[in-house]
C-alpha cells in the first residue's frame, strides 16, 4: 500500500500539471484562430465583428459543446472538439487594426 501511496502521490500533480497545459494550448490556439479570423474579416469588410460569448457561461473543470452564434459562423470560426472556455469577441469605436 506504500509504494501505491507513493507512486499516487508523485502522478496526480503531473497530471494536473498535463491538464492545465493542454487548456492552456486550447486557449492559445482558439484565441489566436479568432484574432486571424478578424483581421481577415476588417480586410474584407472595413470593420470588425463583435460576437457575443460562446459558451455564455465558462465550462470549468468539465469541457462542453461549442455552438457557434451567428457571429463566429460568419468568421467561420469552429473549435474542434469540446471547450474549456467560453469565447467572445468585443468591439469598440475605437477598434482599429
């Protein structure tokens, strides 16, 4: 039982350790999906689109779905796979590129 508590008690950080690097490539990779999307859509259209967030309510531990709202169909931004995190983008008079 010792060396199951040892080998227990050396694992479960890396583990957490591996998780909470593979959310943080997830948020990486999203958000720099979406500022490439945006700047594609100014050129195209002299503006930049606002999108509410997606998922409205930030999943947590546990991943969830993404549907994408009107807004991130027309950057034509879809996550592969469940998200960890909930995605908007927000826009002001004063956005400029």
């Amino acid at each position: 039982m010792a060396v199951v508590g040892v080998l227990a008690a050396i694992a479960i950080p890396g583990f957490r350790t591996y998780q909470l690097r593979s959310k943080s490539a997830e948020v990486k990779t999203n958000l720099g999906a979406i500022g490439t999307l945006e700047e594609t859509y100014y050129a195209a259209h002299d503006q930049f689109l606002a999108a509410p967030p997606e998922p409205p309510v930030i999943p947590g531990a546990l991943s969830t779905v993404f549907n994408p709202n009107a807004a991130f169909i027309a950057l034509g931004f879809r996550p592969e796979g469940r998200v960890y995190f909930s995605y908007g983008v927000a826009v002001t008079a004063a956005s400029a590129v």
